[in-house]
C-alpha cells in the first residue's frame, strides 16, 4: 500500500524544519546475534559434515575390560561416523510504494526514500531477525530435554518477596543447576538469556539481593555485571543477555499494538553459537559451528538477482533495501529482502526454565 494518502490540510509547509517520528531508535536491546550468529551460504541450501559424540566417540575411556590386551593381540576397534546436516534458508521481504506526487511535495524538506530504506534496513530486518530467534531459543521442543526445568518457585510477584531461605524464587539456583544439566550432556554453559520484564524480577527478589549483598557488600546493588561474575565462579555462565524489544502487532493503518519479541515464559541456559572458518592447511579450510546454532543466509539472494536502480543498502546477514520504479503507477518502490532461517545445530547446547511468570 502506499506510504501515506494526502488529505486536506497536509503537506509542506515554509517553516517546516523537523519530522517527528514515532518509535525512533526504538530498536535496541537485541541478543539474536549474540546466540545465533550469521552463517553466510553460497546456496540457498547447503550440507555440512556432523561431528556428535556418539559418532567421534569422544569423552570416553580406556577403564573399560575389553580395552585390556595381551602382548601381539589385537587392539580394540571403532569405527569414525560423519553425519551430514542440511542447512535451508527462507526467503522472505516487503516493499512500500512512494507516490511520486508524494516524494515531489516533500523533496526540499524530508527525503522518503533515504527514510523509508533506513527504517526497513535496520528496525524492520533487525525486530525481524530478532523475533525469528526467539521463537526458536525459547522453544522448548528445540531442546534435547525437549521440556522446561521446572523452577525452585514460580517467578510471581509473590515468590519475588518472600526472603530466603524459604520458598521465595531463587533464579541464581535455577541457572545453577540448568548449567549443570548441560555438562551433564557433554557441553559447557556460557550464558543465559531473558527478557526484560524477567530480569526485572530476578533483580529485585531477595534471594538474589541477598546472594549479591553477600558478595559485594549491603550497599550493592544487582546489575548485569555483578550478576554474571557471581555466576561464572560457580558454573561458568559469564555472559548475560536481556532481550528487551517490542514489535508492534496491528495490522497496517491500525492503532499500534506492541508485544515484548522475548516471553516471560522462560530463562535461557546454554552454550552460544559460534561460526568460524578452520585454518586452510593441506585441503580446504571448512565452517566450524559449535555452540546452540547459527543463521544462515543465502549471499546470492542479495538484489533478489535484478538488476537495481538505486542503491542497494546492504546489512549484516545478507539483508538488503533496494528502490526501483513502478511505472503504471508512477510511484518509486522500497524493497527489503532477507534469507533469514535460524537454526539449532546441537540440541545438547541449550535448556529452558519455566519461569511460571505472572
């Protein structure tokens, strides 16, 4: 639909200087790319080779009987397993038609298009990108345990306050002991991950503001920093990430409805993913991926393969905004296109807690 349809009394006006714009720098607080970073493909799918533990036969021991031989005896024997993972990406985009009519009365004060490509470049692909992430990491099923922990105590207002030791909340054990469950399945937990509205509770709930007090004297107060330290001494979570960003809901045109992208249903435990290229020594150097998972784009999906006539505007990710004309409309169009598909590549990785929040 078109960017907007002129009424009466609207237009430029002389002593026009400034824009007023809704929800400006409203984009902020993102963690997707910090558990799920980019993976660039060169084809919209792509195979890797799978390393699992049961397939290298790794963190095993020699303690076993049938490991014990005699001299000129045979050794004992296994065979290697390279499993392949398919990666796919989705192709998805928008676009938003300028009247030209429009874009003419505007020109000397507001530049639309440089405006419009800015907003899809960074809100829309970026809340885009976010909330495909956190439909995902916030996906029990997605899990190797495929259902939440359960809690100490629900993460009510009530369970907030009551003091501890007792049956108030106790987040710093929730993280604990969802660590601990993910060595048990051979990983190592680096960090955990929550909303906003959910950080706010695990602040300010006593266990917490006595466990930190105890450390950091009775003036401390609870922030990220402190938060994290006290955890990576005792199970090597060091990183914290608070997802706190909206997306507004309403149909176009409608009075906006914004909703968190991150629930409050859960707290995330796990290993982040990481994506880096192997060093190139006899052969070729091949992606290593380790951690929850990655995000794979398609590179070749940038310009959508047409040919562009303004720009394009490229992102992080493969993302890109382009303009080209519409003549039988006689507008300019603004397009955004993306080859977003997160994806988990070890389940082992990561676990959820019910918060029960309410």
């Amino acid at each position: 639909m078109p960017v907007f349809t002129p009424t009466v009394g609207t237009g430029p006006r002389e002593e026009l200087a400034q824009a007023i714009v809704e929800g400006e720098g409203a984009v902020s607080n993102l963690i997707g790319d910090k558990l799920m970073p980019d993976l660039p493909l060169t084809k919209r799918t792509a195979h890797l080779p799978k390393l699992t533990l049961q397939g290298v036969e790794a963190m095993r021991t020699l303690t076993d009987q049938k490991f014990l031989r005699a001299p000129g005896t045979r050794y004992e024997r296994i065979t290697a397993q390279v499993n392949d993972f398919t990666f796919s990406t989705n192709l998805i985009g928008q676009e938003i038609v300028i009247p030209n009519e429009t874009k003419m009365e505007w020109d000397e004060y507001l530049d639309l298009v440089a405006f419009f490509s800015a907003q899809f470049g960074t809100q829309i692909s970026g809340l885009t990108k976010e909330l495909l992430k956190a439909n995902i990491l916030f996906n029990p099923a997605q899990t190797f345990r495929a259902t939440a922990m359960t809690p100490v105590a629900s993460y009510t207002a009530a369970n907030r306050d009551l003091a501890f030791p007792g049956a108030g909340m106790n987040p710093i054990q929730d993280i604990i002991a969802a660590a601990r469950y993910i060595k048990g399945l051979g990983e190592i937990a680096d960090c955990a991950w929550m909303s906003g509205q959910v950080w706010e509770r695990v602040r300010t709930c006593q266990s917490t503001l006595q466990f930190i007090k105890g450390i950091y004297g009775p003036m401390a107060e609870v922030n990220e920093g402190n938060f994290t330290t006290a955890l990576a001494a005792m199970c090597g979570v060091k990183n914290l990430y608070i997802g706190d960003c909206y997306i507004n809901t309403a149909a176009s045109g409608q009075l906006p409805s914004l909703t968190p992208v991150w629930s409050t249903a859960y707290i995330g435990v796990g290993r982040a993913g990481l994506s880096k290229v192997a060093s190139e020594k006899d052969g070729v150097g091949v992606p290593t991926i380790s951690g929850l998972g990655v995000t794979p784009f398609w590179t070749g999906f940038e310009n959508g393969g047409k040919p562009v006539v303004d720009g394009p505007l490229y992102m992080e990710g493969g993302n890109y905004v382009e303009t080209y004309p519409s003549l039988e409309i006689n507008s300019l169009v603004v397009r955004v296109g993306m080859s977003q598909n997160p994806t988990v590549t070890n389940n082992r990785a990561f676990v959820l807690i019910a918060t029960s929040y309410s």
